[in-house]
C-alpha cells in the first residue's frame, strides 16, 4: 500500500464512520493501555465506532499523524474533526463534553 492508498484510506475511514478510532489493535484486542482505554471511553458513549489497528502497516501510523497533527496513537476523530488522544478524551469524557459532541454528531448524522 502506497502512501497515497494509505492517506486515502484514512480519510474514507474518519469520512465513513461518525465516531473513528484509530488504535494500536482493535477495539475488541487493543494492544496497549491508552487504546484499551480510548475504546472504553468510547463505549461508554453508546454510540457505535470504527476502529482500525494502524500496527498492520508500520508506515501506516506515521501517515495517520501527518493527517492529523498528532503524534500518538490512539487518535479519535468525531463527525470528520480530530478530537484527540487518550488523554484528551478522557478528559472530554470526564466532564461531559465528549458526550455531548457525539451525542449532536450523531443527531446531525441522522438528520
């Protein structure tokens, strides 16, 4: 997969799904702690989401953070907007932000 392939695929997979994770593993066998947690948080939502093991590629990861301009893993993205990693969804999760804004992509989603 060329670079390119790579980039388009990133950017059908973050269009494709209202709620995207992107992740080392997947969201039902991560393979590190702050993406077992990211997906934990994003379950809690209630909402479905898209997972994808950027570990299947090695360059695959390095072309997700030129995207983006984040350099970890995991990334989380809502309605086409990065919202951030671990941390920041954690905490987007903790005060009740990140509900409200996948519960209004969503609701926009279906409207």
């Amino acid at each position: 997969m060329t670079k390119d392939e790579m980039l388009a695929e990133v950017k059908q997979l973050i269009a494709d799904n209202t709620l995207m994770l992107f992740m080392k593993g997947t969201a039902d066998a991560p393979m590190c702690g702050f993406s077992h947690q990211t997906a934990e948080v994003l379950r809690q939502t209630g909402k479905p989401f898209g997972d994808k093991n950027v570990l299947e590629i090695p360059e695959y990861r390095y072309v997700l953070s030129e995207h983006s301009g984040w350099p970890t893993i995991p990334q989380v993205f809502i309605n086409g907007e990065f919202v951030g990693g671990c941390d920041i969804v954690t905490q987007l999760y903790q005060s009740g932000e990140l509900q409200k804004k996948v519960d209004e992509a969503f609701a926009g989603a279906n409207a």
